[in-house]
C-alpha cells in the first residue's frame, strides 16, 4: 500500500500526522508513506527527524495586501501543478491530510483523481482549509467536539480526539522523576510558549520566578524559545535575580514526554496538540490562549478542558488581575483540587486516538 501524508506549518499539524504514519507502519512495515508538505513551514525539518522522506512544493496563505495576494496566487497554482503531477508519479491508495498550506492542493487533486482522502482537524475552531477539503473527504476525524459545528456532513465525521505519540502515554510518572532527580514531594511547574517562546507568557513567568526562587517546595521549568531566552536572562541579570537550585530556563524543551509526565501543573498556550498532550497524561495546567490565533481557536480549545474541571483558562488581558504565582500556590496547597484537576484534565485525553483513525481508515478501504 501506498500513503500520502500531507500537513505543515507548525507541530501541530505535523507531529498528529507522524502519529497516524508510526500507526500504519507498525500495522503493515511494506507500507510506503511520503509526507507532502511546503518550502515555508517546520515540516521539511521534523519530518526527516521522524524517519520519512518528505517532498516540498509550492504553497502559501491568503494575504491582505494586492502584491502578496498576486504572489501567493502564483505560489499556489504552481503547487496545485506539483501535486497533481506528484499524485500521478506517487500512485497513492490514499491521502491524509493534517492540516497546513499544503494539504489543500494535495487533498483537493488526489481526490479530483479518484484517490480516497481523508482528512484531521484539531482544534476546536476548524481551519478554513479544513473546511473546504471537508466537503469530499471520506472521513474527517475530529479532535474537538465543538468542531462538528462547521462540518455540514455529519455521517463523515469520527470524534477521534487529537493523535500523540505513544510515549505520552507510556511514560510512568514516578520513574522519570526519579531519573531526573526529583523528589516526591517536590511540586514541579514547567511552563512552555512553544519552540519561539511567547512573550506576554514568559513576563509573568519572570514574576513567578522571583516569586519561587529559593523555595525549594516547588520547582519551576520554563521553556522561554529561542526568540526571548537572552532577553529574560539579560533582564534576571539587570535586576540582581541570582538564580536557585529550583529554577531551570532553557531556550527550548527537547523531552517534553518525559517534562509532561513529571510534572503538576503546567502553564502554556493551548493550540490542539499541547492540548492533547497535556490531557494525555493527566497534567492540570493553566491555558493562556493565544489572542490572535484563527478564529480565537486556542481559546476554545482551553475551554474544553476547562469545562471538565482539568484546566484554568486565563485570557492575556487578565493576566494583570488574575497573577499566577497566587494561581500555582493555590492548586500546589490544594491537594483535593489538585486531584480533580488531574481527573478532569484526563478524561479530556484520547490516547486510543491513532488507533481510532487507522481503524476508521482500514475499515473504509475495504469497504
């Protein structure tokens, strides 16, 4: 069998398609998988990092100026030629699309060709790409409940949740803290904005550093992102901040399997697939939405975690009235609230969520 797994942009779109890939090919190893992505986006790094051979093409999003729009309309035919002509080489049995600039040329032409197509939302607010693909995808599987609003198709869609890697959920708490030298009764709090940082996050997390530094009750991880981690180091020196035993900043979190199972609360952006990690391993955490995400999408994702008493969503504009150094000290001496959360956060999770797609999949190819 041949597969076409298409996604890019972000790790959000492309780790749940590395999840789906890992899922066929421990189903059938004789499968051949190609990911399909675009020359802009993080994929044609962390795909190879995967394993898989990637092929780039041609793609872009909408602009708001008349010169940027001219040339992303050029990017964009020239990409719906790559994937037509790439369709035709590859002979897909079938294509999977995650989301990114180029699953639409690559969806839309396979399924013009007569290829099953199928495609994964994970946010709680689709994507207008997703949208448009929705309406001749076979399936669309879905990560959010919320998303079946803008789906009109409603026999397509399987609430599969969001796909992780299989060590999210494998990963036993009290072995890795041992690993890493963490007490038992030590509360650890890692806060992350993603691989560039976030910085209104990293601000408050500065305050919360002064406020922790030295208490030796709980330790603070803070992954601050390549683009703010001098900055914050420059600016712990200017104010005389000599850092503790207890404090740990680096500029970005490469064993986040391993931080996520040794932690008690985390404090980080919500886009679907920290999301999905999060609640996978039962983790409360402190959602701080990204205001100009699509369609406020990460705030509905929050939300849904939230709704289950698994999360705290606060929004940036609140950040001044609702401090979380008083937020990690009221659930760190809380251990009832601290067990509900953990309860709460982990219903939300689906760690049978690959698993769901590749049934779905399989079932609806013999079909």
């Amino acid at each position: 069998m041949k597969v076409i797994m298409t996604c890019g942009g972000t790790g959000g779109h492309i780790y749940p398609a590395v999840a789906i890939a890992d899922e066929i090919k421990r189903r059938d190893e004789n499968t051949e998988i190609l990911f399909v992505g675009s020359q802009i986006g993080m994929e044609k790094d962390l795909v190879p990092e995967c394993g898989y051979e990637i092929t780039l093409i041609s793609a872009d999003g909408f602009s708001r100026t008349l010169r940027g729009s001219i040339r992303s309309v050029k990017r964009v035919l020239k990409g719906r030629g790559q994937a037509k002509k790439l369709i035709r080489d590859f002979k897909p049995d079938l294509v999977i699309g995650t989301g990114g600039y180029a699953s639409a040329p690559v969806v839309s032409m396979a399924e013009k060709q007569g290829i099953p197509t199928y495609i994964q939302e994970q946010n709680a607010i689709p994507g207008r790409t997703n949208r448009f693909l929705g309406r001749k995808a076979r399936k669309i599987f879905l990560g959010f409940s919320k998303a079946s609003e803008y789906f009109p198709d409603q026999e397509k869609l399987v609430l599969s949740g969001n796909p992780v890697r299989k060590e999210f959920a494998e990963l036993d708490r009290a072995q890795i803290r041992a690993k890493l030298g963490i007490p038992e009764d030590t509360f650890v709090v890692l806060a992350f904005g993603g691989s560039q940082g976030a910085g209104r996050l990293n601000k408050e997390m500065l305050k919360v550093i002064e406020a922790y530094n030295g208490d030796m009750r709980t330790q603070i991880w803070l992954g601050a992102g390549s683009y703010y981690y001098d900055a914050i180091q420059t600016e712990l020196k200017e104010k005389g901040v000599q850092l503790q035993e207890n404090i740990m900043i680096e500029e970005y979190i490469y064993d986040m399997a391993e931080r996520l199972a040794a932690s008690d609360l985390i404090i980080s952006r919500s886009g679907a697939l920290t999301v999905a990690e999060v609640t996978v391993c039962g983790v409360p955490a402190i959602f701080i939405p990204f205001p100009e995400a699509a369609e406020n999408h990460q705030y509905y994702n929050a939300l849904a975690v939230a709704e289950k008493g698994g999360a705290i969503v606060i929004e940036e504009k609140d950040l001044d009235d609702d401090p979380l150094a008083k937020r990690i000290e009221s659930i760190r001496d809380d251990q009832p609230l601290h067990k509900k959360m953990s309860e709460g956060c982990r219903s939300c999770g689906a760690p049978e969520a690959v698993k769901t797609i590749c049934d779905t999949i399989f079932e609806d190819i013999k079909e």
